[in-house]
C-alpha cells in the first residue's frame, strides 16, 4: 500500500468517526431535551407550589425570625432569584401547553393531548388513560411522545427543533 492509500484510507476513517460522533452528539441532544421537557411537566405543580410558598420577603417571616446579618439577605436573594426563575419556567410551559392545546383542538385531536396532560402531569397510568380515551396503551405512549416533542418545540425553540 503506497502513501497515497493509505493517507486516503485515514482520512474516510476520519471523516466516518467524525460523522459518527456528530450523530451520536445530536441523539445525546434530543434525548436530553426530551427529558428535560419531561421532567419539567412530572414537576409542574411542585414547581407551582414552591412559588406559592417560598418565603422570600422578610413580611413574610414570624417576628421571631427577623434577626438577620449580611448573608441572611444573600440567602433571600437567592430565593428570590429562585422564584422569578420558577416563575418564568411556569408561564413559559404555561404558554406552551397552551399552543399545544389549541393545535390538537385545530387537528380534531384533543384526545392526544387530554391524554397527554393526564399522564404527563396528574399522574394517570397508560391504562387507565386507555381507558378513560378509548385507546390503547401503545397509542396513548405514541400520543404521549408526539405531545412531549411538540412541547419540546416551544419551550427550546430553535434548538427544540434542531433536537427532535
């Protein structure tokens, strides 16, 4: 084998490896995206309720609790960074679901994402949502995928597409 050949051969190595990395980086990415969506949806009321009852005000505290020091307020801050973060989170799923919603209302597809909410975010079994929509479990995963990567779309935007 001269120079040439085998320069050319390590190069299509290259190149190949390369190509495979990249595929394998981008399936990385989608299912990280994928399960972010998910984990952020099974938490949507433990999020909700942590703003609700997160103390970040100092009118908010018993009187027995009010001797504080520079770092006491660091603290606060933090939570109060926290809140507005969660916040954020909230009205962004919020809005998301929302546009969800309305394209499986325009689809004549509600079921999908009736089951999706159920399942997703109160905790009802693929049985019992079989059940309950008239399907089967395996519809109601194949609904369930299809919503999340819709809701993947709107929440990462660019890169939610990018990833699914």
């Amino acid at each position: 084998m001269n120079q040439q050949t085998a320069d050319e051969l390590i190069e299509k190595a290259v190149k190949s490896a390369i190509k495979e990395y990249s595929k394998e980086q981008k399936a990385e990415r989608k299912r990280k995206a994928l399960h972010n969506t998910k984990l952020l949806l099974k938490n949507y009321h433990k999020i909700q309720t942590s703003i609700e009852e997160a103390v970040s005000d100092i009118k908010q505290l018993e009187q027995d609790y009010i001797i504080m020091d520079d770092s006491d307020e660091l603290y606060i801050d933090s939570i109060r960074r926290s809140k507005l973060k969660s916040l954020i989170v909230i009205a962004h799923i919020d809005k998301a679901l929302d546009l969800v919603q309305e394209e499986c209302k325009r689809k004549g597809v509600p079921e999908k994402y009736n089951a999706f909410v159920s399942c997703m975010m109160d905790g009802m079994t693929y049985d019992d949502a079989a059940k309950e929509y008239m399907s089967s479990k395996p519809s109601i995963s194949r609904w369930i995928n299809e919503i999340t990567k819709e809701i993947s779309i709107q929440l990462f935007g660019v890169e939610g597409i990018d990833f699914i």
